[in-house]
C-alpha cells in the first residue's frame, strides 16, 4: 500500500492549526479555506510564508473601461507584492502594486508602456487599515491611497485584465512572463491583512484562499 506525505516547518504547523479555528470547510495539504471572507470586513490574514496568498482567479468581465478594484489593507511588512492583475493567456501585461521600503510602488507593465511610480509621502506599514483603489478608464488608470488620487489617468495599454492576486505569485504563474519573474526579484511575498475587497466586474468564483488565518 502506498502513502502520502509531507513536511511542514514549526511555523507552518502553527498557521495550518489556526486554519482550524476558524472553521474551515474545506482542508487539503497546507490550503485551507474557511469561513473568513476578503469580501466582507472579515479580514484576511496573508501570512509571512511563502505559499499564503489570496487571489480571485476568474473575473466575471475583464477589469477594462470604467472598472475598479478597491480593497483596504494593513502591514508593518517593509517590503512585499500588495496585488497583481493578469490577463488569461497573455501573462506578459501586468500592473501591480508593490511595497518598497513601506512606501507604494505601482508598476506598468504593457507592451507599449512600462512605467514604477512611487506613491510619496506616505508610509503604509505603520499597522493602520489604508485603503486603495486602481481605475481603469479607456487606455489610461490611476491609484487612490486614502482617498488621495496618485497619478491622476496615468497611460496603460495592457488589455483587460481577467485575475487579481493578493500577496504572492500564484504557482499557475510562475514562469509565465518577464513581467511576473520581475516581481519575484523583489522581497516578493506579501504579509498583512486584507479586507473589503470589491472588484466592480464581479467574479465567477468565491476567492482562492492558501494558508491563510483570521485577522486580529
């Protein structure tokens, strides 16, 4: 008879037992999805391990003209990939927003633009609730920070992204893309709370949780 098994460090064991206090439905390996939901004001937990990530892997439209994905977060992480978009079967345009020393940097990435731009002055892992907001409006976009616009309709041609990722590079990814191995050259994992997600295309399935907890 064969089995099955596998090794998970000290700390992996403590994040996969507090899977287990919040109620999960459903366990398998170190994935766990649970009753918390990043949609509500029941906060996220993305822990400090490679593997913890959220994401929301099938958007019921593409996030193009006229649409917004809004979340609020918070993190005493310096540095980390806050979130990504892709799109289905063209991984190299990507915008994203990463941390860099606990400041926001947002990063273009489409075939006929390319742009990093710092959100300045505000340092966001100081462990309070931000919010932010990215906007699409024809080919161009910009990013709310506390109800503060940054980069007012800045120029983005990618198409219409159809996935959002929270925290880390999805394993489907990996590979993928220039684009998507640049975010993995940076500190590349995400760790903080995410909450009150809100991506204004609708999405076709509830959100992919991996080895994540509650937030207290």
């Amino acid at each position: 008879m064969k089995t099955c098994s596998f090794q998970l460090s000290a700390y992996e064991i403590i994040v996969f037992l507090s899977c287990l206090l919040v109620k999960p439905d459903i366990i398998h390996g170190r994935h766990c999805r649970s009753s918390i939901d990043a949609l509500s004001p029941t906060a996220v937990k993305i822990e400090p391990i490679e593997t913890s990530r959220l994401s929301f892997d099938s958007l019921s439209a593409e996030l193009l003209d006229g649409a917004t994905l809004s979340f609020e977060f918070k993190t005493t992480s310096e540095s980390g990939l806050l979130f990504y978009t892709t799109r289905r079967n063209d991984l190299y345009d990507v915008v994203s927003v990463v941390l860099i020393n606990g400041y926001l940097q947002y990063k273009i990435r489409c075939k006929t633009s390319y742009a990093d731009l710092i959100v300045p002055g505000v340092l966001v892992n100081d462990g309070e609730w931000h919010t932010l907001v990215f906007a699409r409006k024809h080919n161009k976009a910009f990013i709310k920070l506390d109800n503060k616009m940054h980069f007012h309709q800045y120029y983005v041609t990618c198409g219409g992204f159809t996935s959002v990722g929270f925290g880390g590079i999805s394993p489907d990814h990996d590979g993928g893309s220039t684009s998507i191995d640049e975010l993995k050259v940076q500190p590349a994992h995400f760790s903080g709370c995410i909450r009150n997600v809100n991506i204004s295309t609708g999405i076709d399935a509830p959100p992919h949780y991996v080895t994540v907890s509650d937030c207290h």
